[in-house]
C-alpha cells in the first residue's frame, strides 16, 4: 500500500446559507494540485492555497460557486489503485458577501 499526501481542490454550487468550511467536501472528482510524500510538507503548502467563490445567477436566484483547498492522506493499492482518503485540513473559508 501506498500513502501519499494530496492537495485537492474541490468544488460545488451552493445557496449563501449552505457555505461553511469544507461544503465541497462531497465533490465526487477533485482535481489532484500536487502530492506530498510527507503530511507536514502538505500542510505546509496548503498555506498557499485560498479558497475562492464567485457569485451567478439562477433561475432560483443568487449561487455561489466555490473551490476549496484540502490536504487528504490517500492510499493507493500495488496498481496504484485508491483505495481510501482522509482529510487533514481544508483552507479558510472568506467572508462570503
């Protein structure tokens, strides 16, 4: 088994009222930024990464489309298979306007 140290980026559509640190953690297919070898050494780099919204409208009115950062410990069978991931820490959510 292998265990790496991912940072990923994952998102979601939302009301105003629905986002909170770590809403998108249900995104089904996050996009890989980098991998660590070493959890330290994500955390460390996940500092860089700020989570981000944008406003559109809706034909039920105002969404919020947002991408948050996390670092997830993902292990990976002999084929490099996924097997399983955990996450370790997601970046700071802004004042949402």
């Amino acid at each position: 088994m292998m265990v790496r140290y991912e940072i990923k980026r994952m998102s979601g559509e939302f009301e105003k009222d629905s986002i909170i640190q770590g809403c998108t953690i249900f995104d089904l297919e996050p996009e890989i930024m980098e991998s660590f070898a070493s959890k330290n050494e994500a955390l460390k780099r996940l500092a860089e990464y700020h989570t981000t919204y944008r406003t559109f409208s809706a034909p039920d009115g105002t969404k919020y489309s947002v991408s948050e950062y996390c670092v997830a410990e993902t292990a990976y069978d002999e084929d490099g298979e996924f097997v399983s991931s955990t996450i370790w820490d997601i970046s700071p959510m802004p004042k949402i306007d």
